[in-house]
C-alpha cells in the first residue's frame, strides 16, 4: 500500500472552492458532492471522447496532491455550507479533472470522509487496478465505477490513448481481482463512439468481459457533453438498441446513460466561483448556467466577463451551447468564440 509522503515541494496549494464542487445532479448518484482531488488533466489516459480536452502528458506514477486531511476539511466545510442551504447530498464522490487514484493520498482520505456519514463513491477509469495498492484503497469506498471501453487492445489505444507502460490484459486481470473483493456498490462505465467500439465484434467482447466481472450495473454511455476530438460522435439509435441488448444477454442488469442530467447544480452566493469550480470538471449547459447565476444572484454579464479574460470557454455540441473552465491542455479555441465539438 502506498504511504503518504510529506508533501512534495512541487506541490500545488489548492483553494477549497477548487478542490470540492457542487452538490451536482448525477445520471447514477443523485446529488453528489465532488471531489476533485488532482491537478487538472492528470491522468493515464488521453481519451478521444474526454470533456476536459486531451492529457498533455499521461502519467501513472502515483503521488500526493493535497495532504488528507486538507481534503477532508475542503469536504467537511462544503457539505456543511451545502446543508445549511438546504441542499441535499447523496453522495461524496472523487471524480477529478483526472484520474483520483493517482492521488497517492486516496486511501487515507477516503477513511477520513468516513465520519461524515455519507456514502462515498469513486469514478475511476481502472488503469491502475494491476496495482495491489490501488485496489486495496479503492476498496474503502461504498461505490465505484470502473470503465470498460473495450474487449481489446488495439481498440482500447485507439479510444482511449494510455500511457506507453500499460497494457489492457494486467488491467482487466486487476478489475477481475478488485471485483472478487469488493464488498460495495460496483458499477461499469462503457462509453460507446461511433466507429470504434460499437461494431457487434467488438461489443460483444467487452460484454464476455463484463459478464466476468459481475457488476452490479452495467452502464452504456454516450458522449453528452463537447468532447476532445471533434470527429468523436455517438453511435446510432438502433446500435445503442444492440447495444443493450448484447449487454443484457450477458449481465442481469444494464442501464443506459444517454441522457442530460439536469440542471440542479447547487449555488452558494459567489456566482464567479461556483460557476468555474463546476465547469472545471463539469461542463454546463446554457441553460444550468443560467439557474446558477439566477441563484446567486448574478447577471449573464459574469459569464461575459468571464469569457473575454479566458478563463471561460463555449462550445456546441449536439445542438446545445456548453461552457467550461478554460485549463492548461485543453486545446480549445480561447477568447470566448465558439468551437464545434
């Protein structure tokens, strides 16, 4: 298991409004409280669907970003703003601008959440589960999603790009070994794009997989929000109908996430930093943003504001306008002007 080090001198001290987000709806938490607990676009993968823009670097060295207990009080304080509005948490989730188990503190900090009294879940993409410590510390949590793109690894580095040092066999060999002892809530995240992972070959593949696996829930997903590669498009109706049913034929329970979750994000009175903490992990709609601002009292001119300093992005993808933090790595279009997705 990996131990938490002192803290490295590259360390990056990190304002609590970044650090922990919403509450936010969830297709599959309800109201989660995120976590966002690395630095943006630290990640093993640069997937070609990924909201957040492309990984300038992959990595899969572990190491700490925040000590725990500096996430814990982010945490404690945010949940407490959050009840005394009356806003409810169903959840507190680690789902970063990244991959949360490269945060070599994720084990000590989800066992510091735990007096909380809420569940905690963790939206991994799984590439570092060949590692013992990381599905022992994964283990801890009440929830977690792994992803499950494909069956095979020419497919695998085609959608979702890892790093060099990795190979799809140890990582399923790991899934296999953390689904054994997991005790929680185990769910799979597939995202479907068309022309790579939606041929019936290649379902069926990763169905046989999952069927191993033994998820609870079985997700298929589509890309919803702008993602990095403009060509990435989700598959046909009736491809995500075969979809389902190849899934189903294998798994006794599948569920589709093709759907926009709402626009219930929480406010909490600074309209500037709500709205970039959310949309640094969590692109919002127009019409999320403006329920936000309207919360918080605040005019569109924010948004504005925002846009010409750079620091806030549009784009349109799929008939509806987004906007997100701009990020070092995201390769977007700056100024504000709009970019298709």
């Amino acid at each position: 298991m990996v131990r938490q080090g002192k803290m490295g001198a590259n360390q990056e001290t990190v304002n609590p409004v970044s650090l922990v987000f919403g509450p936010v709806p969830s297709r599959r938490l309800g109201r989660s409280l995120g976590i966002n607990n690395v630095s943006p676009k630290t990640c093993s993968y640069s997937c070609v669907y990924c909201q957040l823009g492309p990984t300038s670097k992959t990595r899969i060295k572990r190491c700490p970003f925040h000590t725990p207990e500096e996430v814990v009080k982010a945490v404690r304080s945010r949940l407490l703003d959050a009840q005394r509005r009356g806003e409810e948490v169903d959840y507190l989730t680690f789902v970063p601008g990244g991959e949360p188990t490269l945060d070599a503190g994720l084990g000590q900090e989800i066992k510091g959440l735990k007096d909380l009294g809420l569940p905690i879940a963790v939206i991994t993409n799984a590439s570092l589960l060949y590692r013992e410590d990381v599905r022992e510390e994964l283990s801890w949590a009440d929830w977690v999603s792994l992803k499950a793109d494909a069956g095979r690894e020419a497919t695998w580095k085609r959608i979702n790009r890892p790093h060099k040092a990795l190979f799809l066999e140890e990582i399923q060999a790991g899934i296999l070994e953390f689904a054994h002892i997991f005790s929680g809530t185990l769910t799979t995240e597939t995202m479907l794009v068309f022309g790579m992972n939606d041929s019936l070959k290649e379902l069926c593949l990763i169905a046989s997989f999952l069927e191993e696996v033994k998820p609870d829930v079985a997700y298929l997903s589509i890309p919803t929000r702008p993602p990095t590669e403009s060509w990435v498009k989700p598959p046909a109706e009736e491809v995500l109908v075969q979809a389902y049913a190849i899934f189903a034929e294998h798994l006794p329970r599948v569920e589709l996430l093709i759907g926009y979750e709402g626009n219930a994000f929480a406010a909490s009175g600074d309209a500037v930093e709500d709205l970039l903490s959310i949309a640094a992990v969590h692109p919002m709609r127009e019409e999320a943003v403006r329920e936000l601002l309207a919360e918080d009292g605040a005019s569109w001119k924010v948004v504005e504001d925002l846009m010409k300093a750079g620091v806030l992005l549009r784009l349109e993808y799929g008939g509806h306008k987004f906007y997100l933090r701009a990020l070092p790595g995201r390769g977007r279009q700056k100024e504000g002007s709009d970019a298709m997705g």
